[in-house]
C-alpha cells in the first residue's frame, strides 16, 4: 500500500510534526514507514517525499525500500559483536 499525500500530511499533525505545505515551493518532507515484521531480502519498507512545486502542484514520490542488511550480510558480512547503530526519532532542518 502507498500512503497519499493526505495521509502523510494526516500522520505528520497526529505527532505535531512541522510538515512544509504544497505551497512552499520545494521544502521537501522525506519520510520513511517500516513494515512491522518485515522479510529479510525483501524492499518491504517504504520511502518517500513530498513537496510542492513553484506552481503549487503537489510532488509526492513514494519507492519501495529496506533498511534490512539482507540475509547474505546476515549469515556473512556482520561480525561487529557490538552490532550496528541507526538513528530512530526524527531529524529535520528549518531554515
């Protein structure tokens, strides 16, 4: 399932999130949902970004992706005892 726009401007206000409206042109909104029991070797997250456009159209791309390393790195490729680290919460820059 691809969000719409309305739903991530929707998800955005439930947290209080700032979400750059359609009619600041190009202040991108990049944003990621994680499948719950995702699949290893399997884009089953999502990515995507929305803005909108000198004219006020809306630009909403939304792409499959992973964040899982994929079962080859699993078995093989991670040896760190200490793991990986990532970054959880959000990130953002305002002018």
């Amino acid at each position: 399932m691809q969000p719409s726009f309305s739903q991530i401007k929707a998800a955005y206000a439930s947290k209080n999130y700032v979400f750059f409206p359609e009619g600041s042109a190009y202040k991108v909104n990049i944003w990621g949902i994680r499948k719950r029991f995702g699949k290893v070797d399997l884009f089953d997250d999502v990515l995507g970004l929305s803005c909108g456009d000198e004219n006020g159209n809306i630009i909403h791309l939304v792409h499959a992706a992973t964040v899982d390393p994929g079962l080859y790195y699993l078995k093989d490729k991670f040896k760190n005892p200490r793991g990986t680290l990532s970054s959880s919460g959000r990130i953002f820059s305002v002018e």
